[in-house]
C-alpha cells in the first residue's frame, strides 16, 4: 500500500466517474490521498470530499494562480477550515512564475500570508514553485519554523538538499518517469530516501507509458517502480519508506 500525497480528485476532469474511481483505489494499493486546495472554493471541495471517504484527506490553500483571493478575509476562513479534523495541512501555496498571470508581488504576498497562517496553527504546508527558485527559498526561509513539501519539484539536486537540511520532504510526480527528466533523477539520487515522498498530481503530467492521458492514484506505482530503479532497493522497501515518509509529514499517526 502506498500514500498518494498530492491528487486533485475535485478536478472536473473526474466528474463522470468521481465515486467509482474513489472507491476502486484501495484495490490498487493506494492506502490514503491527500486532496489538495488551489483557492477557496476547491479548498471547500476537498473538505467535503475527505468527509465522504475516510482514507481522503484534504489541505485548504490558496495556489500561485489564485494569489490574488488571498487577503484578511479569507485568511479567516482558512483557519477556520484548518480546524476540521481532515485538513491536515495548507496548501497548495508558492510562487509561479511561469505565466506569470499573477503579477510577483501578489503572489508573494500570498504566500506569506498562508506561511504565517501555518506557523500560527503549527501545520505543515504543500508549496507549488515554478521557474522561482531563489524567491521561494528565500521566503520559505524567513518562516524557519514551518516546513512540509514541495511538491511537484523542479529545482536544482543542491536545492534540493538544502531543504531537506532545513526539515522539508520532496515531492516526485510522474515527471520522474520521463526520458528527459534528468534534474529529477539527480535529484532522487542524491537525497535520503527518508526525505521523499510520491504523488500524481492528478488529473496531470500522468507517468510514462500512460503520459498525455488523464492522470490518477491508480497510476502512482509506476513512480514507486521508477524510484526503486534509481536506487536500486526493492518496490516493496519504496512503498514502505515514502508511505511512512508521508504520514510523517502530514502528521498522521
């Protein structure tokens, strides 16, 4: 069995066959999954969703793309979604510069603004950094109390480590799995196994040899066997370790 750390469930994409997805995922060794929040609204989705089955979970947050919600008001509200006993982190937060449809300094701002709120309530967070390497260090360093994962990541193997110094865990999508991702490689190579965690990132960037198709949890052994080639271990001792490594980080059990 596997935790599934960051899956986006309340997506459309999975509106014809949400339910029976859902309940076909225990059959497929995934164990638990972690629903994750991008603005208010889905944020309120995920909660919704973990309350109908119990091996889902959801994080409430406000991603890069939806900065611009982020004031007061809905800090409020994200705390008081946190309370539920099923939000066990906020997320998703960070910076994205890729598009750049939200202008730097809102996001930034925003991703403040949700670092302060995890350190007040002591939980971790799931952050979202695209093409802002040295900005997300930077403010994820002006909060040394809060840590959790960046997920999805794309950073340099020397970063990488620097956050694992500093309590982070990382995470690894289906990325891992293509021909040309070589910094991802690098970087699974050379971190401790006990610092890395796997995901889907669902309904995206499913893994190879299913990449362009809608992603989902049922695919997510197909990182497991890609990181247990990379370093040489067992399937078995990968699902083990970063299921344990999960639970860790959103402090389950």
């Amino acid at each position: 069995m596997i935790f599934e750390t960051h899956a986006h469930l309340n997506d459309p994409a999975f509106d014809e066959d949400r339910e029976h997805l859902i309940l076909g995922l225990p059959e497929k060794g995934i164990e638990a999954v972690m629903n994750v929040g991008c603005c208010l609204e889905s944020s309120g989705d995920c909660i919704a969703l973990a309350e109908k089955y119990p091996f889902v979970y959801a994080s409430v947050g406000s991603h890069p793309d939806s900065a611009d919600e982020v004031n007061e008001a809905v800090i409020e509200k994200y705390r008081q979604m946190a309370g539920h006993p099923k939000v066990l982190a906020i997320g998703e937060i960070g910076l994205d510069y890729y598009y750049e449809t939200i202008p730097r300094e809102i996001q930034q701002k925003a991703f403040r603004m949700q670092m302060e709120l995890a350190k007040e309530l002591d939980m971790p967070v799931i952050v979202h950094e695209r093409n802002a390497h040295d900005d997300g260090m930077r403010i994820v360093k002006e909060f040394p109390g809060v840590t959790g994962v960046f997920h999805c990541y794309s950073g340099s193997a020397e970063m990488a480590r620097q956050l694992v110094n500093m309590g982070w865990y990382i995470g690894f999508t289906g990325v891992l799995t293509f021909k040309n991702a070589r910094k991802a490689v690098e970087t699974a190579e050379s971190i401790p196994l006990e610092r890395i965690v796997l995901e889907t990132d669902c309904p995206f960037m499913a893994p190879e040899p299913f990449r362009g198709k809608r992603n989902d949890p049922g695919y997510l052994y197909r990182m497991a066997e890609r990181l247990a080639e990379i370093r040489g271990i067992s399937v078995e001792e990968v699902h083990a370790v970063t299921t344990d490594n999960a639970k860790k980080l959103y402090r389950l059990g």
